[in-house]
C-alpha cells in the first residue's frame, strides 16, 4: 500500500511537471514566433494586417512611356496648350482668366521653387482643371550634360515640391527646360509616372518678339503639330498675355478643339 500511494504520488508529480514543461514550451514559441513578426515586419497571428500601420501603403505611380509625347488625346484637330517656368504671381492668373473665358484646360509646367514660393497659384492651376508638369528646379538648359544623379536630383525634387504646393496633386508631365532630353531624364520621369513632353509649335515669346510675332508663329507652325509651348515666368510676359487673348479664339475659328497631349501610348 505504501508503494502503492508512492507511486502515485510521483505520477501526480510527474504529471503536473509535464504540463508545466508543455506550457512553457507553448509559450516560448509563441514569443519567438511573435519576435519573427516583429522583425520581419509581419503582424504577429491573430492580429489584423492594418492593426499597427499608419495608413494603407500608397501604391508605386504607373509607370508611363519613355518616348516623348505630342500627339493629344482627343485625336482629330485638339491641339494642346503648354505654358512653362511659372508660377507667376502677375502673369500666370491673366493667364488663368483667359482660358477660362474660352473655356480651355492646359498643361501648366512649373519649375519646382516657383510652385513652392506660390502655392496659391498652383491649387488655383489645379482647381481650374488644369493639369500639372514637372519643369525641374534650376530650369537648367543644359542638364543634358550633366550626370545622371544630377539630372535625377532636378526632376524628382522638383517633382515633390509641385505635389506639395498642390496639396498632393499629380504632377501628369515632365518637360526638359530647353528640350534638354536625355534617356536617362526620360526613364526618371516615366519610373515616377510622369510622361516625357515635347512640342510641335514654339512661340520664342520670351524673346519678346512682339504680340503679332507670337500670333503669327502659332498660325504659320501649327501644321508641325498640336503641342504650343507658351510662357508664364521667366521675365515680363505681356506679349504673351495679349497674344494668348488672339491665339484662342482663332484656334477656335479655324476648327480646332482643345485637348491634354496624351500620356499613354503612342
């Protein structure tokens, strides 16, 4: 009877330890698991995927052809109207007024420390309809020459500047001050969602040539395409203004349309 009841006293014994040691065990795996997750940046089990982020991920910007863009998305006979190195605080909202009045939308490039020292103008761009495009930070003619780091510098900066004074709007358009194209400059742009774009018509208005030379730029060379590249910074552009007030209403007398230049393919 004695060896009986000592008997199973050890088997109550035992069993109470063998439990214990299961426990611990569980427990000692559910820690190392949980560590796992931590590290590895997976959330531990039983917890929900959202349960400790900040937000939901933003997915990476589609990226857009390399080839530089001038056709218009509307096809037929839509021409698109560019106006580049703004925003000014005296020229860009005549500008603004005057499309307004024909009701037509534009693509506006902005060189990055103009977006970000007027941040009124460019919500005032994008509250209209129009749409936004990357013109670097030093509008610098010459980036062609320059490293790819350099190069990749100007767009992106510049690009994070646009978005910021618009309120987190899409910058659509990267445009190489002077046409300074480079593969590389293509491929940063397109990588960050912003198609490369040229144009068919330019209008030399900063070399102050005169209203009548501007107008008469855009009559004779607008057979080379549907992209016309104006200017709202960069020094005074009264001539520009007042050719804007010409040029629109006779696109509009010749059969013309307006559209954006296109961001897909071709």
């Amino acid at each position: 009877m004695r060896r009986n009841k000592y008997t199973a006293h050890m088997a109550v014994v035992a069993s109470a330890v063998g439990l214990s040691l299961a426990v611990w065990a569980a427990s000692a795996v559910t820690q190392s698991e949980a560590e796992a997750d931590a590290g590895s940046g997976r959330p531990a089990a039983g917890q929900s995927p959202a349960a400790d982020a900040e937000g939901p991920a933003q997915a990476p910007p589609k990226k857009m052809p390399e080839s530089i863009a001038h056709a218009a998305e509307a096809g037929g006979t839509a021409v698109n109207i560019t106006i580049d190195d703004g925003p000014d605080p005296r020229w860009t909202p005549q500008m603004l007024d005057i499309l307004k009045e024909h009701g037509v939308k534009a693509v506006f490039c902005m060189v990055g420390p103009e977006a970000k020292r007027h941040p009124d103008l460019v919500g005032k761009v994008v509250a209209d309809g129009h749409r936004l495009c990357d013109h670097t930070i030093s509008h610098d003619t010459t980036m062609d020459k320059k490293s790819v780091a350099y190069q990749k510098q100007q767009i992106l900066d510049a690009k994070k500047m646009i978005e910021d004074a618009a309120g987190g709007a899409k910058v659509e358009y990267y445009r190489a001050p002077g046409g300074a194209f480079t593969p590389d400059s293509r491929r940063i742009a397109a990588e960050a969602g912003m198609r490369p774009l040229g144009w068919n018509v330019d209008t030399k208005d900063f070399e102050l040539p005169g209203t009548a030379a501007i107008v008469n730029t855009v009559k004779n060379e607008l057979s080379n395409g549907p992209t016309i590249l104006f200017h709202d910074g960069g020094g005074d552009r009264a001539q520009t203004v007042a050719a804007l007030r010409q040029v629109l209403p006779w696109l509009k007398e010749q059969g013309h349309t307006f559209s954006f230049p296109v961001r897909t393919a071709p």
